[in-house]
C-alpha cells in the first residue's frame, strides 16, 4: 500500500523530503484510492506529471545539473527542461538538493537463479524481480536462463501487474554444456540455426553461450544476427577446443563475459589456470592485455567484466562485500534455516586470486580506451546468502576501487548496458523521447559511489515505486515455507537433471 504523511491536493504536488519521508508513489494521481497492494505500480491513467528539483545526471558527462525538470506522459520523457505555461499545474514529484537523478541501472547479467538447497538451481521470479528494482535496476538480461519455461512466466506476471519488476531482456536457454542436456554430438551448427530461429521467433531479445565449441559458436551468432539479436559468452582459452574470447571477436560477437582473453591466455591450459596466474607487471603479459583490449575496441565488442562474480565465493573483500541490507531477511523462516545450515561456506583461494586479476584487467581495459565498451553484470546466480538484486552496487563499488572513475562506472551500468544489448534509443539515458526508467538517489555516486545502494524511489516505464515498499513486500517470502513444499526448489530433482 502507498501512505502518505501529508499532502497538498489543492496544487496536486506531494513533497518528498529526507525528514517528512512523504512517499512519492501519490504524486501521480490526487484521487488514487488510499490503499493499493503493495509494490503493485501507478496505472497508466495516471496522466501526466513532472518531476522537479534535486540533481539530475542525464548519463552522458560526468558532472550533474541542478534538474531542470522532466515532464513524463504514459512512460515516455516527453521533455527534459523549458516547460511551457500549460504545465505548470501538473502533479509533480518535488525533490531537495540532497536528491540524485540519474538513469535506472541496466545489469547485463542478472541471474534470477537461486539454490538454497545445494540441489540444482532454479530460477525465481516472486522475490528476485522485486530485489532488482527496489534497487533501482530497470532493465535485465538473464545471460542464461536455467527454466526458460518459468522465465516467461515470470516475465508474463511483471507485464500483467502481478508483480513488479524490471524489464527483462530475455536470453533463451544456454547455449553449450551449461544447458542441462546439452549434447555436442547432437547440436550440430544446422540444429543450431533451427532452434535458434525458433527462439528468436518466440521472443528472445539476446543468447548467451557458456561451453561451446567454435563451430557452434559461429553459429549462433549466424543466427541471432540474421535476427536483430545480440550474443555474448562466457569462453575459454581455446584449451580443448574451447572457444578464446579473441576468436569469438573476430567471428563477430557482440560481448564476452567474465576476462578479457587473447594471447595472455595460451590455449595449452584452461584460462582459469592462466587467469589466477596472470601477472600484469610482466611486460610481455601487459602487451598481450592492451592488444586483446584493443581488438575489442576495433571490433564494437563489449567487456562484461562482472568483477564481483569470483569474489562471492572467494575471501570477499570487506568492503564490497558487506550488508547495507538484511538480505537474508528475504527468505522464508524455513529457507533461512537450510541457508544458514550451510554457512560458512569455505572460500575459493582460486577465485580469490581470479577477483583480483580481474580487478587488474578491467582497469587496463579501460586505460586502453575501452569505457566506451565496458558494461555492468553481476552473474550471481544465489545460495541464499546475497542476492542478485544488490549485486549491482557492489560491482560499481568493484569498478571503482580498480581504478575506474565514477562517471565512467555508472555509464557501464547505464547508457554502455543499453548500447551492447541495442536498446540505446530508448533507454540508458534521460533525455526526450527514451522510457520514463530513472531513479531517484540519497547522495551523489558521481563522488561516492556507494551512494547508489541509497535509491529511494525508482521509475520504470512512467510507473514510480517506493524502494521501502517494495523491499518490505517481499522481506520472508523467497524460498519455501516447509519440508512440503521444498521439492520446487530443488532444480536438479524438478528439472530432471
């Protein structure tokens, strides 16, 4: 439900201040009925309605304004700024210069996979969908979805106002080995273009390989190109016939997850072995780095770093790593029992080797040029202990401590994500004509960038939501409420894996 503290419906404006904490989810509409079901969003019919005050960062330089003001109309920006007289006695949403505004975060790579049970993942679309837009995440692409039967579902509810959350780019099932089943022999490059065809057909916006082989690779991105979709891929050194990240590149890919790849990784050994090893004082390793970096830039291919994925399961950096937020506060009391029988979980030293490299790389990458072509992924499919949802704010927080300037963070997480997935002319930054998708921040992430984990009101699609209400709509309800109802959240026992 949205309550309000107090309010002025003779002009229709509703002020949101740090001390009256007057929610900003009525300012649409003065005759919205006074009890809604929470997180459910603004209708349509709302009409139109401005947002003034506070700071705006349009997304594009790397200072913000104070806001000149958004006129918003059935989830569109229909004009940033020089409203005319006709507009003055709109309903607004008044902001204080305590406010940031800036466009909502576009995660690249954002599992809505759980395993609360060590059992084989599930992918979950109650609670997750929720997480990720109360923390300001507008737009997602799975990277990989392990039902995609219940993805849809899950996207079929968020369309239909069962539940709130982001938009959701889909990506279809993996393609290689980390689709359950997958078999080479069987998945020949023609099934490929097939199958691949079909799910272009029913709605794919985007494919993700993880396990491939080179011929099968050319061949989904054959495919998906023929259809207007984008690939991306988590890849190997080349060991074992395995695809290297400079290959994919030059076989047209679109972006490459997790490390940057090229002659730095050797294909006589997996790159995980070659990754944890890597030494970027060596001054041979150091110029294979900026040549691979270089041939991303040449070809438009994106660098999906997800500088944070290793460090989940490795000794966890204290500072990116910690709670602003009671994340496990979001299982049921059964779920947080399970999860909690399993910890401490014991640290990879492997990995911990791996998130730091990373750090090294992505901060190279960006020196050789490439801001333009980083973009933001979280890939943290949850064992109940964090969630994805979050995971945005500690992978900027990651950036940054490797080196890369704030502005230059926050555009991975916004106009880059848009452009590598193509969706830039409508979304990744505020400006007239894209999606009303934006939020609303306490602080200034352009001067510390742990301020985004402060989103206090989110607008996606036109409809604004309260940060507060939703996470308090779903605090104990991810995970099942008993022994009864446990088996759906087993995936290899429900799947058939």
């Amino acid at each position: 439900m949205f309550l309000f503290d107090r309010y002025k419906r003779e002009v229709g404006v509703f002020r949101y201040t740090l001390r009256a904490l007057i929610v900003p989810l009525s300012v649409l509409s003065v005759t919205l009925a006074p009890v809604m079901a929470t997180g459910q969003a603004l209708p349509r019919d709302a009409g139109d309605y401005v947002i003034v005050g506070g700071r705006l960062w349009v997304g594009t330089g790397d200072e913000a304004i104070a806001n000149p003001g958004i006129l918003i109309r059935n989830g569109t920006i229909l004009q940033v700024g020089n409203f005319g007289a006709q507009y003055t006695d709109l309903p607004r949403i008044e902001l204080t210069d305590e406010h940031f505004l800036m466009p909502g975060l576009f995660d690249l790579h954002a599992h809505y996979a759980v395993d609360l049970f060590g059992e084989g993942r599930v992918d979950e679309y109650t609670v997750n969908p929720v997480l990720f837009l109360a923390n300001g995440v507008t737009s997602t692409f799975p990277a990989g979805e392990v039902d995609p039967a219940e993805a849809r579902k899950g996207r079929e509810r968020i369309a239909s106002g069962e539940i709130s959350g982001p938009r959701i780019y889909s990506s279809g099932p993996y393609w290689g080995t980390a689709r359950p089943g997958w078999q080479h022999e069987a998945m020949t490059p023609d099934s490929i273009r097939i199958e691949g065809a079909s799910w272009a057909l029913n709605g794919a916006h985007g494919f993700k390989a993880k396990g491939i082989l080179p011929d099968q690779l050319e061949a989904v991105i054959e495919v998906a190109h023929a259809h207007g979709l984008t690939v991306t891929a988590h890849l190997d050194s080349g060991f074992r016939n395995s695809v290297n990240p400079r290959d994919a590149i030059l076989m047209g890919i679109d972006r490459i997850e997790h490390f940057l790849g090229g002659d730095a990784l050797p294909a006589t050994q997996s790159a995980y072995e070659s990754l944890e090893a890597l030494d970027l004082d060596h001054t041979l390793t150091a110029t294979k780095i900026r040549e691979q970096s270089k041939l991303f830039i040449e070809h438009g291919a994106f660098f999906d770093a997800t500088l944070t994925a290793y460090g989940y399961f490795a000794d966890r950096e204290a500072a990116v790593y910690e709670y602003w937020e009671d994340e496990m506060g979001f299982l049921t009391p059964y779920a947080r029992a399970i999860v909690d029988a399993g910890l401490p979980k014991t640290p990879s030293e492997q990995f911990g080797r791996i998130y730091r490299v990373k750090r090294e790389t992505v901060k190279a990458f960006y020196d050789e040029g490439g801001a333009d072509n980083l973009t933001l992924g979280t890939d943290h499919p949850s064992w109940g202990e964090f969630f994805s949802g979050f995971g945005s704010h500690r992978e900027l927080h990651a950036m940054v401590l490797a080196g890369i300037p704030n502005p230059a963070a926050l555009r991975a997480g916004t106009i880059n994500a848009a452009r590598a997935i193509g969706v830039d002319t409508r979304l990744g930054t505020i400006e007239s004509g894209k999606y009303a998708d934006l939020i609303v921040i306490e602080g200034d992430p352009l001067r510390e960038i742990t301020d985004t984990r402060n989103v206090r009101i989110v607008v996606k699609a036109g409809r604004v939501y309260d940060t507060k209400e939703l996470l308090d709509g779903v605090r104990g309800a991810m995970g099942p409420l008993s022994s009864t109802d446990a088996d759906w959240w087993k995936g290899n026992l429900r799947l058939g894996r």
